[in-house]
C-alpha cells in the first residue's frame, strides 16, 4: 500500500508512511498534540513498560544494548531507567500529599460525627 489508496470508493492513507514524508519540526508538532491523547499514551506506556502494545504491536528495538540508544522503545528504556529514582520520588510525594488531604478531611468528618453524636446524646437527657 502506498500513502493512498482507494477501495469500494474509500479513500485510507498509512500514516506511517505519510509521517516519513514529514520534516522533523512537523512530526514534532503532530508528536506534541498526539502524545497528550489518552489513548495513544496508554499504547506508548505499554510500549515502554513491557514492550508491546495491547494489541502486539512495538516500535523498534534493537537486538542487544547499545551504549548511547538513538531512537524507539531502546531509547525510551534508557531514558525512564535513568530517571526512574526521580519519578518514583515526584510520585510517591504526590500520592503521600492526596493521602494527607484525605486524611485531614476524614479526621475533620470523625470531629464533626462525634460532635453530632454528642448533641444528640445531650438532646436525649433533656
């Protein structure tokens, strides 16, 4: 298949093969506005994470480890193996922040179900 083609009277094109025509400024731009989509997010993780995507599908690897990786999943690897202590840290800060807040909320939430409970148990005496 070439970038088009046309079949029953409809029209597809390889986006592959139309990304390769592209200069590499607009790739970036297109790479930009992609790479923030859910989904294709969630493919690329699963790339990087165990090597396919959900539906069997990878970019390119090479077949042993390279000194300086240069492009694909290889490159991704290096570059998440050599930041992987920092992200863990932002991550683990993030979710002990959330925990906190609801923490603070629910002990808020235990003062105001105690307070209740004890105007009520007054109430009762009166």
């Amino acid at each position: 298949m070439g970038i088009l083609s046309v079949t029953g009277g409809v029209i597809s094109f390889d986006i592959a093969s139309m990304l390769e025509l592209f200069p590499t400024t607009e790739k970036r731009a297109i790479a930009e506005s992609l790479s923030c989509d859910s989904d294709i997010f969630d493919h690329v993780a699963a790339q990087i994470i165990s090597k396919w995507t959900e539906n069997g599908h990878h970019g390119g690897v090479c077949c042993e480890a390279e000194s300086l990786p240069r492009y694909g999943i290889d490159k991704a690897w290096r570059d998440v193996a050599k930041a992987s202590s920092e992200v863990a840290r932002r991550e683990i800060e993030r979710l002990e922040a959330a925990l906190s807040v609801s923490e603070k909320r629910y002990r808020a939430e235990c003062r105001a179900s105690d307070d209740l409970r004890e105007t009520l148990r007054k109430m009762g005496r009166a």
